[in-house]
C-alpha cells in the first residue's frame, strides 16, 4: 500500500467521523491541492513526500467545519476558480444553471445586470463564456466587492463592471438581462443550516427578513425601472419559494421556473411586458 493511498484513506476517514458529506471527495480534492496534480492523478503521483504539516492544518479547520472553500481560498465555478473569502459566499453549483439560461437567452451584444455579485460568480462567468456581452455587477459589501474586483482581474474580463450598491442604487441606462442570487434565506431556517454556512459564511449574503423575501421584493419592484422592454429578469430562490414569488412578478410576462439538480424550484424568469 503506498504512502498517497494511505494518506487518501485516512484523509477521508477523518472527514467522514466528523459528520462531512462526500469526504471521500473532499479528502481527495485536498491531496490533489497539495501534491500538485489532478485527483485523477493522485495515486500515480511519483512524488514521495507531502506536506504534512499543511495537511493537518487542513484536516483540524475542516472537521471544525470550516468550509473548505475558505480553507484552500478558491472555489470552482462553471469554467472559472474563483478566489473566495469567509467575506463572500460560496457560489454553489445548482446556480451555474442560472448562468447557462442567461448564456442561452440573453442577445448578441447585450447589456447584463447582476445585482448582488458577491464573489461575481455569475457576472464574471457570464462574462466570459459571452465576450459579447458587458456586464454591470453590483455588490453593497466592500469586503465581497474587492473580492470581486481580484477575480475580474485575474481573468481580465474588461467586459464587466464592478460597483459598490444598494441594489441599482450605482446602475445606470436598461438592460437586457437583469440576474441575481440574493439572500433568500428565512430567519427561522436560518438557525438549521449546517455549521459549514451559519458559522463562517456571511449573514449579509444569507438572510433577508422574518420570510428571507425582502430583498427579492425590492428587485421585483425596481427591476422594470432598469429593463429594456422584454427584458429578462431571474432569480435564485429558496426550494420552497416559487409559489410565493410567482405571483409578485405582475410586470413580467413568459415567467417560468428552473428546476435545480435536486428537482426543486430554484430560478425563476420573467419578460418585462410591453
């Protein structure tokens, strides 16, 4: 038995007492991290020393739950890694569907809104599968915005625009495309979410009111003020929140749901009607 498949097995097994999903996974991510290879790679790595030191760091942040996103900095993104901080959330994969409907739908040369970037999963990912496109991202945190700004940087995406606001407090001119992944969580689910997400994650970027619906009640509102007639607006929801926002979006013809990889209500869309 060589040293790495040693190292894997008992990486995982560490992980999994814990209590963490997928540690094989994760223990496999984490070696790959620190030998320099693909997790394909892993066990045909020739290099016979790892970082020992560094891999218990690793293992005492991460079964104290602290997600591992911010432990290695950078989380993966449709095509992008993304450097991600306890400032920001982490973008989940179920919103990369919501990215892909933008890519489908939104016109050649459009102009694109993404409110509440965050770590600007989205606008940037938009950004650089459609080099047509030039994207508006608004963020009210500074801590996330700066975040953001590095990940621009990183890939050069001169077609995105990153700016400090209060929803489209910064925003100016209409758009084709308005998006945004918005705190949507409720209070009382608040205090059941895994210690992953209510212990390092910020808050900000998590809740928004008793019914975690304020802030997608103001977007609804003002989104029409900022879109260009039969423009698109879509959001991410909490599983059970459809039914509710639905029938807020009286402005917006052709709305629709976009189920999440699990088959729960997770996007909605609507047109600005003429």
């Amino acid at each position: 038995m060589t040293e790495i498949f040693q190292l894997l097995r008992d990486t995982a097994s560490r992980l999994s007492a814990a209590g963490i999903d997928d540690a094989q996974v994760e223990a496999e991510i984490i070696l790959s991290e620190l030998l320099g290879v693909s997790r394909g790679a892993i066990l045909s790595c020739r290099r016979n020393t790892i970082p020992l030191a560094r891999l218990e760091e690793i293992l005492r942040r991460r079964t104290a739950r602290e997600p591992l996103q911010y432990i290695l900095g950078e989380a993966h993104f449709m095509n992008l890694v993304l450097e991600v901080a306890p400032g920001v959330l982490i973008p989940r994969p179920e919103t990369e569907l919501l990215v892909e409907w933008i890519c489908r739908n939104a016109p050649r040369d459009a102009r694109i809104c993404d409110v509440g970037t965050g770590s600007g999963a989205i606008a940037l990912s938009v950004a650089y599968e459609r080099p047509d496109v030039q994207v508006t991202a608004l963020e009210i945190s500074s801590e996330a915005f700066a975040v953001a700004e590095r990940n621009r940087c990183r890939y050069s995406l001169n077609n995105v625009t990153i700016h400090i606001s209060d929803l489209f407090a910064a925003a100016t001119g209409h758009f084709d495309v308005i998006a945004a992944n918005l705190p949507y969580v409720a209070e009382s689910e608040y205090e059941t979410l895994q210690p992953e997400v209510k212990n390092y994650e910020p808050k900000l970027a998590l809740t928004s009111g008793a019914d975690g619906l304020t802030l997608i009640r103001r977007m609804i509102a003002e989104a029409p003020d900022y879109l260009k007639t039969g423009g698109a607006l879509i959001m991410e929801l909490g599983a059970a929140q459809s039914k509710t926002v639905l029938p807020l979006l009286k402005r917006f013809e052709d709305c629709g749901i976009i189920k999440d990889y699990s088959g729960f209500d997770r996007h909605v869309f609507g047109r600005l009607k003429s």
